[in-house]
C-alpha cells in the first residue's frame, strides 16, 4: 500500500511503500492522476523534497475525494499528515488528520489507528502529553505491528518526559519483542533515558551516544538531537560538565543549520 510513510518520526525516518495500480480488466479502473501524484510524492520524498511531496499528496487527496474513494482518502491522508510533521508542523499535521478522519468518518472507516501515531507524534512535539497519550493508546490497540511498535516508542517517551519509570521500563521489555533495527534503536534510547532516571548516568551516556550514531546513519537529524540532549543531560548527571557543554553545542549547531534552512524554503510552522 502507499500509506508506509511512517517512519520514525517520527519520530521518525519514512519510508514509502510502493503500490501497484489496479488492472484495468478486473475491478476499478485506476485513477491516473492520483496515482501518478501518490508516486510522484513518494519520489520527491525520497529525494529529501518533503514540501514538494506535501504539494504532491494534496492533489492526491483532492483526487481521493472527487473520486470519493475511502481507502484512496486514507492514504493520501496519512501520507500528507506525515510530510507535514516532517517539516515540523504539527498543527498543520493535526488539521490534516482531523479533515482526514471526519472524511472517513462520513464513509463508515473506523479503523485509523494509523493516524492516531501520527496524531500523537505531532501532539508530542506540541508538549501536549495528556491528548497524546490518548492517541497513543488508540495506536496500540492497531493489529499492525509497525503502528503498534511506533506506538510503544512514544508511549516510552511520555513517560521518560513525566519522569513514570514503572511504565518506562514496561515499555523497553514491549520493544523487545521487535527484531527490526529501527525498533532496537528505539528500544537503546528508551533504556538510556530508564538509566538515566534510576541514576544510572555512565550507562545512559553510552547509550544515548550509540543513538546518535544510529540516527545520524538513518538520516533521522532530529531523532539524533534528540540524543545528542539526552547524552548531554546523562554526562551532566555523571559530573562531566564539559561533555555536557560540547554535546549541548552539536545539538545546536545542527538545530540552526536545519531551521535556517526551513526558513529559506519557507517550510517553517510559525509557534
């Protein structure tokens, strides 16, 4: 299907998973606009081109909805609402998702438990924990094991954030069970920040460094900040004020050279 755009986010590297067209001799006759839009999206995507991909997937969805095509509108959705946070704007993100669910609502889709991981990841980034662990808890019920191990991950990061340990360490055990190397980087970062919680900052400082690495050969800047401050907070918490400092440093140099060039691009959500 079109919809594997889910990374993690992402949380979150993305990665589009083609779709082959309908025959034209057995069932419905494909719309090419669409299609040719879904897979023009996913190339300029792949290509480092999220707000060309954006314009891409809002003709999709246009096409989806002209077509009046349940399962059309849905991937398109869930695609438009992933490109969107990838260019950092979560509530740009949630708009999205909340015109792509009243639609599916309308045409009796019950199932987007999908969407509900996208949703949590932009309320995460908007630091509103409490309506983004609902909307985790709506993407651990899904059958599919990639929405459900995304899930665990940001169920992890809320309670790393809320200091919960008990449901931490729950969730580290959980991602055990994923065998993918996403999944065991995920799992490395949650079991940094239980360490670094339970006092345990030499260990979460090795940890968190193994991260960044993993993230920056992902291509995921923003997850490997993300280390780079928990691998600063743990050579804090371990007495290496200097190391803090340098890490904090990295962290920051990344951060302006990405929104600067959010800015040239105009990419950029205004807080």
């Amino acid at each position: 299907m079109k919809r594997g755009l889910l990374a993690c986010t992402a949380l979150i590297v993305l990665t589009l998973d083609g779709c082959s067209s309908s025959n034209a001799t057995k069932g419905a006759k494909p719309d090419q606009p669409y299609e040719d839009a879904m897979d023009t999206g996913k190339t300029v995507y792949g290509i480092g081109q999220a707000a060309q991909a954006e314009a891409q997937y809002r003709t999709a969805m246009d096409r989806a909805l002209m077509r009046d095509d349940a399962v059309a509108i849905h991937e398109a959705g869930f695609n438009l609402a992933t490109v969107l946070l990838v260019q950092d704007k979560p509530r740009k993100a949630l708009q999205s998702l909340g015109e792509t669910e009243t639609a599916l609502s309308l045409r009796n889709v019950s199932d987007t438990s999908d969407l509900a991981v996208i949703r949590a990841a932009a309320l995460y980034r908007l630091h509103d924990m409490m309506f983004a662990s609902q909307a985790v808890d709506r993407a651990l019920q899904s059958p599919d094991m990639g929405i459900r191990e995304r899930a665990l991950y940001l169920s992890g990061l809320i309670a790393a954030d809320q200091k919960r340990d008990a449901v931490l360490a729950q969730r580290v055990n959980d991602l055990a069970a994923f065998h993918e190397n996403g999944a065991s980087v995920d799992r490395q970062e949650l079991l940094a920040r239980l360490e670094l919680l339970q006092d345990q900052p030499e260990l979460a400082s090795d940890g968190a460094l193994s991260v960044v690495k993993s993230r920056r050969d992902a291509l995921d800047y923003r997850g490997m900040r993300r280390a780079l401050t928990l691998a600063a907070d743990a050579a804090e918490a371990a007495g290496h004020p200097r190391q803090a400092a340098a890490l904090r440093q990295q962290e920051s140099a990344s951060q302006q050279v990405e929104a600067k060039k959010a800015e040239e691009s105009g990419s950029a959500e205004t807080p």
